[in-house]
C-alpha cells in the first residue's frame, strides 16, 4: 500500500505539468502592439514587439546539433546549453552557425551523465553541470575536470544552483512518504553542506507550491512566486529581509478543454482514495525565474499575456509599476545577467537568438 501511495503521487505530478503544458485552446488573435505611457509603465508588449512568438525570427540561426534546450549559461560572452534529448552540453559562440564543441553524453564514465543533465551554473574559471545528486565539472573549454557527488539523503535531489559568494548553492528537492520538502543548501569550502533555509509542499499541491531560488545584488532568494514577496539571504548565508513582487501583473489560468478536465476530474477520484486533495492554482505563476543584471537590475521571465506557451520578461520601473523588457517573446527564453538566449525547436534542430538585456532604467 505504501508503494502505490508514491506511485499515485508521481502520477499526479506528471499530469499536472503534462496539463501546464498542452492546454487545449485557441491562440488570442494577435493585438497590436502597444506604445508605453510616458512614464516607462507598460504591461502590454513594447512597440514593435513581434506577437508571431512560436515562428522563429528571419535573424535566429538553426543549430542542428542542438536538439533541445532547458539551462544555459553565459561566460566571456560564449554560451553553454544543457540540451537533455541529445544527453550533452553544447558551446557556443553567437557570431558563429555551429557549435563551437560539444561535451558530455550518456554514461558512467568521467564526465558522462548517469541520467539527463538538469542544469548548468559558471562558477569561477568552471562550468558545472547538475544531475541528481551529482556535479559535473568542466573547463569553459569543455575539458572534463572531475565529477563529485553531493551528499544529501536519499530521494533528494538537485533542482538548480547558483555560484554564490565564492560558494555554490543549491535548491533540493526531497521527496518521501509524508510529502515533498524544498531546501536551499550552501556548500562550504571543506564540502558540507549548511540549510539556509527550507520550505514543505503539500501533497497534490505541487503547482501552487511551486518554489525558486535566484540571485539578488544583495545575496540570494528563496520563496513561493505565488507569495508576494521571497526571502532573501545574505552573502553571508543569513536571512536579511524580504524582496517583494506584488507589482507583477498577475494572470488566471487559461481554459482547459473538455478531454482534459474529464482526465483531471478523474485524477482528482483517484487522489482523494489515498487521502490526497488535489488543487491547482487559478492564476499563472507571476514568475518562473529571476535574473539580475551587472547594475543590479532584477529581471522576472513570466508567462506572455497574448500567450501562455511563451514567455517575457519583467521588471519594475522607478514608479513601481510592472515594466515589459523590450525582448519579444520566445518559447524557450533564458536570461542570465546581461544576455538572454531565444530559443524556437524546429524538425531539423533548434533556431538561436543570441541578445544583450535592453536598457531596463533606474
């Protein structure tokens, strides 16, 4: 009985995100684009913005060996994407139609992935890669350093990571028969691990409780985006404060078809045999990451309001109000500090763009 309790558990949570991602509705009609008010204040997209988000643009290049994206990282002005189909890490320079090497694959050997590499994060002169309760550690030339694990218990696992105050940190996921727990851990120099900080998730919640963990110019944030506001940790691992996104536009839930709430409906049957409520939020979250740029700017990437398949970016304006990032909108979009990576998959591999972050203001 125990077994099948985790078993119905996992399901759900696939579901639910198989759910996030195939809502069954018409796209809007695209609207024209909006000038901002004079102010800086918009919420609507910039002008000029292409509303065409799932074409790629006539300027995106096709990468053919890259098969997918889900991390990437910047440094020296070369990009590293985690590309999970093709079980490999890809090097890229945006001035050239290839990839400048690739590294990592399928394996137990040094420098190969067990299973599909999560994430990617620079940390000093390194580039590492996350799996599980793994680490992965490369030159920014993709030369195999070494491989570690990172220990923490079983059923847990890393979800993403940051290179913080000359340290590395991670968001944990752990999971066990009372329900899923998140953490973030700072990794001390003779390799222990110190919680910053810890937050559980109800069972048959897993959207609503939704977890991130990003930088900030004063240290590192932890919190619910549904909340309004994060925590935030020092550099010196101590909590200093809150930074609050109230501001953040804040937008329901597209409809789902008929097929899929017969499917949820039944799930939801299901669940409650086990003691398990299954709740979904009404509202998108208000953000799935957070950025910071070098002048200490945050930047929000969030689901697009003409459509939910791609995404934006957000970030306030010296009055307080939500401001859009005049960067159209994009199904695969990754911003790290002042660059961002576009991305559009397409039969014959994916199609890049390559952009600085645009002027945000004060």
């Amino acid at each position: 009985m125990r077994s099948r309790v985790v078993v119905v558990g996992g399901v759900f949570v696939l579901l639910v995100v198989v759910m996030v991602m195939v809502w069954d509705r018409p796209s809007p009609d695209p609207a024209p684009a909006a000038e901002s008010p004079p102010d800086g204040d918009s919420t609507e997209p910039f002008a000029g913005a292409d509303l065409e988000a799932m074409v790629a643009p006539a300027e995106a290049e096709l990468f053919s060996e890259v098969l997918s994206v889900t991390d990437a990282a910047v440094r020296d002005g070369v990009w590293y994407l985690v590309d999970p189909m093709g079980i490999r890490v890809h090097r890229l320079d945006p001035a050239a139609t290839h990839a400048l090497s690739t590294f990592g694959r399928r394996g137990a050997g040094p420098g190969e992935f067990r299973s599909i590499p999560h994430g990617i994060v620079v940390h000093g002169d390194s580039i590492v890669i996350h799996e599980r309760q793994m680490l992965h550690v490369f030159s920014p030339e993709g030369q195999h350093y070494y491989d570690r694990p990172v220990p923490m218990s079983a059923g847990c696992s890393i979800e993403d990571a940051l290179s913080f105050s000359g340290a590395l940190s991670f968001l944990v996921r752990c999971r066990n028969l009372a329900g899923i727990t998140f953490h973030v851990l700072r990794e001390e120099h003779d390799g222990s691990l110190t919680e910053l900080a810890s937050r559980p998730q109800v069972l048959g919640n897993e959207m609503g409780e939704m977890v991130v963990m990003g930088p900030h110019p004063n240290g590192l944030l932890f919190g619910r985006p549904y909340d309004d506001c994060m925590e935030l940790f020092g550099h010196d691992g101590a909590k200093v404060g809150e930074e609050c996104h109230g501001w953040i536009e804040r937008l329901p839930m597209p409809e789902i078809s008929a097929d899929m709430k017969e499917e949820l409906e039944a799930l939801e049957e299901d669940a409650q045999r086990y003691g398990i409520e299954i709740q979904l939020p009404d509202q998108l979250p208000p953000f799935e990451l957070v950025s910071v740029t070098s002048a200490g700017k945050l930047v929000y990437k969030a689901s697009a309001p003409q459509d939910d398949r791609v995404s934006q970016l957000l970030t306030q304006s010296a009055t307080g109000q939500q401001t859009v990032v005049p960067v159209r909108s994009a199904p695969i979009m990754i911003p790290d500090g002042d660059h961002i990576l576009l991305g559009w998959q397409e039969l014959d591999g994916m199609r890049l763009l390559f952009l600085e972050m645009p002027e945000t203001g004060p």
